[in-house]
C-alpha cells in the first residue's frame, strides 16, 4: 500500500488541527460510559499539543441521527470525558458531524464549510474509515492531511495479519454472509484454518446440507468453491433455543427442529476450538459465536478466555468481540484490539479503505 503521511511529519505548530476522530462511544444518562476510543486518540492530542498546535477541533460523529439533531446524540458528554483526560484549554469539539446530513450525502459544500474552520487535517478515525462520508474522504483533500498515530497503528497490525506465520488461525463470527465473501477468499490464501461462528456458519451449514431451523441466514448462497472448502471448520455442536425463546438446549448440528434457532456455539465446539487457539502462532477475529446482543455469551468468552490465556500473537476487531476481551486481562503487547469492526473486515478484504486513499491525494 503506498504509504500515507503520517501526523508526525506534519508542520502544526501555531495551526489549527481539524482532528477526525471516532467518538462514537455509548453514553447513559449524561456520561460516557466506555472511553475506549476516546483512549485511542489521546497519543496524537497529546503529540500535537506537544508541537504546539493553536487549537485542536476535534470533529466526530456520534450515533446515527440521519440529518437531525437529537438531544441524547449531542457531544458534550463526550467533550466532557475528553476534558478529564486532556487538560488543556486548546482543544474544542464540533457538535455531531451526523446532525448535518450532508456529512453522510458526502456533499462538497459541507467538507467546505469544516476546512475554513482549520489549518490542517488528521485522520485518527479509523472506525469510520471505510465510509466515503465528508469528514472522511473530502476534507482531507482540501487541506495539508495526515494519518493519526492510532489510525497508522491499526494499519499496521492489519498489515500484518495479512502476512501471518505459518498455521495461524482465523476466527470469523457475526452475520451478513454476502458481504464476507471477498474477505473469506482472501484470508483462505494465507490462513491455515478458518473457524466459523454466529450467522455465518449458518449459512455454511445449509450449504453443506445441515438443517438450520429458523437461524438466521443470507439470502445469497455460499459459492461452491467456500462450501466445499475443508479449511473452513464449523461447529459440530450448537446452543438452540425455540423461535420464541422459551427453552434452549445444546445438540449436534444435525439436530436442529424446524422451531429452533442457533444462537451460540456449542459446548463441545468451543472446547475445541479453545484448544486450536491455544496451539494456534497468530489468531485473527472478529466477531462474536452468538447473539451476543441477546445474551448468548458463553461461548464467545470461552474462546476469549483461551485466547488471553494462551501465548499467540492476535488481531482483535468487532464491538463484542473487543467487549468480551475487555472483562478480562491480557497483554496490550500480545493482543491488539482494533478500533474498527466493519472497517476492520473492509480493509481485510480490501488492503485499504476510502479514507486511506483520501489521505494519498
């Protein structure tokens, strides 16, 4: 990938820093109640502080207000978070970028408006890199821009779970099997294994013949050439419920009734493929082995569990993936959780995202 200029050799000394950033963070009643990416970004405020940057306008959306303004999507909670963190005067914050609906309508005019108001541009979103928004991909060439250090660090990691040593294993779970298959190709060419969880094994299960009940699959079908792919490993037993959510049981994938949904790998399959992870030189996830947003835990924190507790070197992506890391402790150093879900998955697929290549104009 040609290369992108990073912030640290960028002039920002007296100018003002539009700084593009990914603080969409939940917030309850009035507080932000998970700083992460807040985290990200404090190493280049901090950098550009210490270079002696005028102002820093941090620019950031927040929510999905498609164009108007709503009172529980407004910044200032996060303003507030980020004062706590930073102590300086010279930062200010830009209300929600998503409030403006020609951020998403990536419209000239509105990416006109946010440049008058600086010097120069940094990208340190890399969340939100994968959408062609004003902010993202217009901004950038209308002033001197340059890569964040938490952007140029996820690049990085990636980078390298392009290239992983030999027998690295690959972790995919979540759903919308359609828009995975660029990437299922691409991490087929260099990944000894790929497990399967979630929705998508789903669909490969009906391709391969399995019953899937009333579980949630694509209304594409998998390419031949991916179902009959014996590197691409599936459960072999599930955690069921009814379509209702009445009773669950745990059965063999070829036991599924026609009322029954998957909604987590099954004990045996995470047994298993704890131990693959524990043997495995390099992991790639993203994405949880069930519905997680339901509940259905347990088998996503066991692989999490063996992961932190084994020695491979890993590339964690996906808001419950990272949330279910996040309950436990692991090595920084070992284990790098990316910032990005889908972004994540698109550069993956892609070896770069929109944004990126706006930073190259």
């Amino acid at each position: 990938m040609q290369e992108i200029k990073s912030v640290q050799d960028l002039e920002v000394q007296g100018k003002r820093v539009l700084l593009r950033t990914d603080f969409n963070v939940p917030v309850k009643e009035g507080k932000v109640v998970d700083d992460a990416r807040i985290q990200a970004a404090l190493p280049t405020i901090k950098l550009l502080l210490e270079r002696g940057a005028a102002k820093i306008i941090v620019l950031t959306h927040l929510g999905r207000p498609e164009g108007k303004a709503e009172d529980a999507l407004r910044v200032a909670p996060v303003l507030a978070r980020l004062r706590e963190l930073v102590d300086s005067s010279n930062i200010e914050m830009l209300e929600n970028l998503r409030f403006d609906a020609r951020e998403d309508a990536n419209d000239q005019s509105f990416a006109q408006e946010l440049a008058a108001q600086g010097d120069v541009y940094i990208n340190d979103a890399f969340a939100n890199s994968h959408r062609a928004h004003a902010s993202m991909v217009l901004l950038p060439t209308l002033l001197p821009s340059a890569a964040g250090l938490g952007l140029l660090n996820e690049v990085e990691h990636l980078q390298s779970a392009l290239v992983p040593p030999k027998g690295a294993l690959a972790v995919i779970g979540g759903a919308k099997f359609e828009t995975k298959i660029p990437l299922f190709t691409k991490l087929m060419g260099v990944y000894g294994e790929l497990l399967l969880g979630g929705a998508l094994a789903n669909d490969m299960l009906k391709a391969r013949g399995y019953p899937v009940g009333g579980s949630v699959v694509s209304n594409q079908p998998v390419p031949p050439l991916l179902a009959e792919d014996e590197r691409i490993k599936l459960p072999t037993d599930l955690i069921v419920g009814d379509v209702e959510q009445k009773a669950e049981r745990s059965t063999l994938v070829n036991d599924i009734r026609v009322n029954e949904r998957a909604v987590d790998i099954g004990p045996l399959t995470a047994l298993a493929w704890a131990k693959k992870i524990t043997e495995a030189p390099f992991v790639l996830w993203n994405g949880p082995m069930g519905v997680y947003e339901d509940g259905f835990i347990d088998g996503t924190l066991l692989l999490a569990k063996a992961l932190v507790e084994g020695k491979a070197k890993a590339v964690v992506g996906g808001g419950d993936t990272a949330a279910a890391l996040s309950s436990m402790k692991f090595d920084p150093e070992r284990i790098f959780v990316s910032t990005g879900g889908g972004a994540m998955l698109q550069f993956l697929a892609d070896g770069t995202l929109p944004a990126i290549e706006a930073l190259k104009n």
